[in-house]
C-alpha cells in the first residue's frame, strides 16, 4: 500500500492559492500536512489577501494575477475564488504554463467550460478539478468494487446532500447571488459533488434528467460588510431578492437502463452535511453517508448483510491506497484532501496524468456544466432532458 502520508517536499514544486476564505484554508492545511511549499495567496483585494496571508502565515500575499503569474517559482495554482472568476483565471494561467487545481464548479456555463477543457487539453498541463469526495477511502474502495463487478450492473441508485448553513432568512454567502455563483445553487454548489462522487464509482453518468427546483426563502438579509462561509453576519443588511435554489429534486436515467433519485438542500435544519448515495446493483447493494464515512454497507439477498469499516488490510487496492491511517483510526474531510492532492502532485512531477489517476479533470467538471444546464432546461419545461 503507498504510503500516502508522507510528504513529498523532495518534488520540486511549489503552489500559490487563489482565494483566502474558508476553503482556501482547507486548501492550505492540505498543502502543509504533504509538505508542498505555498510561494503565496491572492486575495479578493491586495488589502484582504496581505491580511489572509498573515493570519494564515504565508509569507507573501500577491498584489495581483499578474503579480502571481510572473512568479517562476510557482508550479500549480489552487482557484478557490467565487465561480465568476474561475473561467478568465484560468484561462490565465493555462496559458501561463500553470498547473491548475480548481474549485467546482469549474464555470459559469458549459460554453466556458468547454473552452476551458479544450485549453487544458491542448497546453498538456494537469488540469483538475475539486470533487474531493471521491477520495473518502470507502468511495475509492466502492468504485473498485463496481469495476470488479461485485456489485453487478448499475439498477438504482439513491441520495442525497443536505445542509442547513442557508436555512435562515439572516444566513449570507456569495453563492446566493446568481451574478456571483451562477444561476444554480444547492444543484451546482453540492448536487455537482454526488453527482460526481456516483458517477465516479459506477462509471456510469446520467445520460437525462427530470428536475423541479424550490426557493424557500425568497428574501434575505445581505450584510453591508463582509461575511465568510458557513458563519453568521453581523451589522446592518439590506434586502435582496433570491432568484437561486435552496432545494432540489431531480430523477436521473443512466445509459444502461439504469434510473437514479437526488435531493439536494441548503435549508434542512440539523443537516451538516449529509452527503449520502444507496447502490443498487444486479448482483449486491451498497451505501454509505458522509456523516459515517468510515463504513460502508454492503446488502446481499442470500447471505448475511456486512459492514465494512475502513481498514486498508481489508480493502482492495484503491481503497487501501486512499487509505492514510490503519483501521480504527478515524478519516474524515480534511483527510480526502491530501489524498486527492498527493495524487494530483505525483503527476504534476512526473509531468502527466497517470492512467490509474482517480481524480476528477476538466472533463468531468465540463461534463457537471453541461449537466447543470440540463437541470435549468428541465426545471424551466417541466420536462425530461437529455444532458448533451
């Protein structure tokens, strides 16, 4: 099993991070726990970044994107920042000679996208994007079981992704705003990860879709000063008007004949973050929930039900690889991170993709873009649409 704990400070790389709010942060701890040397942070604003950076204790804090792109020491950029910027940083820094680690979802529609993968495509540079859910170690492991064919084919499959950190009229972020994170929400903010995480582990995608979509809280409260994510603005707001969703449901086909049912929410009361997806296969059945990410459930018709907690010794390999500690020993969030990263910085030092990379590209976050619009389409007709 690799030993993928540690760190890989012998490569020579070195990253800066594009945004400093709360999963930039989670982005840095990653880079720190694999030893990758962070050369510097952009900021929304020279003032925010120099303060991020201190606070954060990164040497420097960029005063632009251009200030970033000339830097030669740097070899990949993190793109955290709102979904509006992603598609001209990126641009940028493909065309930079930049190796790119970029938040979901990767655009603001699937034309930017598209232009975005033909880039990546033709500049040879790792291109990735971050659906980091892939590598909880039990995901991995699931995925090498669909592709063994212990589960069978693909028959149904069920989940959901809840939360409640916008479940107040008071409650504000950014993605809120259609002109800032698109005109999706709860779909394209963490329906885009199950959507992902499943396709990943039955290497199948949907093929159509059927979507309803609800804004329960019409009007908010936007503070006049700045708020980060997943905590509560204080001061004075105004009104704004909310035009994105706070939930979702949304019937999938699969090309196999297969069929699929999603809820997303960002308004469910007492919901963390409960990521959850129920396999239904021709031979077995398995499920697993983010909020118990260390065990997987495995059904069968014939034979006794199990429960497979997360032990590399008893995992086949790709989930043993994802896997940084011995059984017992809990994995959780942060954990999936360096997993995901350790795999996309062995590529950028060996200056390709390996064939056996399970982390998501360019072509999949495209492919969330086109499955986004397929959702608007169909929440705007009322009627089934096969995602192109």
């Amino acid at each position: 099993m690799p030993d993928i704990s540690a760190p890989l400070s012998a490569a020579p790389l070195s990253a800066a991070v594009i945004g400093t709010g709360f999963i930039g942060t989670v982005h840095i701890g990653a880079l720190r726990r694999l030893g990758i040397p962070i050369a510097g942070v952009l900021g929304s604003s020279a003032t925010r970044g120099a303060d991020r950076a201190a606070a954060l204790g990164v040497a420097k804090a960029y005063a632009s994107l251009d200030d970033l792109l000339a830097d030669p020491g740097v070899t990949i950029v993190h793109v955290t920042s709102p979904n509006v910027a992603h598609y001209d940083q990126v641009k940028r820094l493909l065309k930079a000679g930049k190796h790119v680690i970029c938040e979901k979802p990767l655009a603001m529609t699937a034309a930017q996208s598209a232009e975005m993968l033909a880039l990546a495509r033709a500049s040879g540079l790792i291109a990735a994007v971050c659906y980091n859910t892939r590598f909880y170690p039990l995901n991995q492991h699931a995925h090498g079981m669909m592709t063994s064919g212990e589960l069978g084919e693909l028959r149904l499959i069920t989940g959901q992704f809840h939360q409640d950190w916008l479940a107040k009229d008071t409650d504000w972020n950014w993605r809120l705003e259609a002109d800032e994170g698109g005109p999706l929400r709860s779909v394209s903010d963490i329906g885009t990860h199950w959507i992902d995480l499943t396709s990943f582990i039955t290497g199948q995608k949907p093929t159509a879709v059927m979507a309803e979509l609800a804004t329960f809280i019409p009007d908010r409260q936007k503070p006049l000063g700045p708020v980060e994510t997943f905590t509560t603005a204080k001061g004075a707001t105004e009104t704004r008007r909310i035009h994105t969703d706070d939930a979702a449901t949304l019937l999938l086909r699969y090309a196999n004949g297969g069929r699929g049912v999603l809820t997303t929410s960002q308004i469910s009361r007492g919901r963390k973050g409960l990521l959850t997806w129920d396999i239904s296969g021709s031979k077995a059945s398995a499920a697993w929930s983010g909020e118990n990410p260390d065990a997987l459930w495995i059904g069968h018709r014939d034979q006794p039900n199990q429960i497979l907690l997360r032990d590399p010794s008893l995992m086949n390999p790709l989930g043993a690889a994802a896997s940084a500690l011995p059984g017992g020993h809990a994995e959780g969030f942060a954990d999936t991170w360096t997993a995901f990263f350790r795999q996309v910085y062995a590529d950028v030092a060996q200056g390709r993709r390996a064939p056996a990379a399970t982390y998501a590209g360019f072509d999949d976050g495209h492919y969330e873009m086109q499955f986004c619009d397929a959702v608007l389409d169909s929440a705007r007709t009322g009627t089934w649409v096969t995602i192109r």
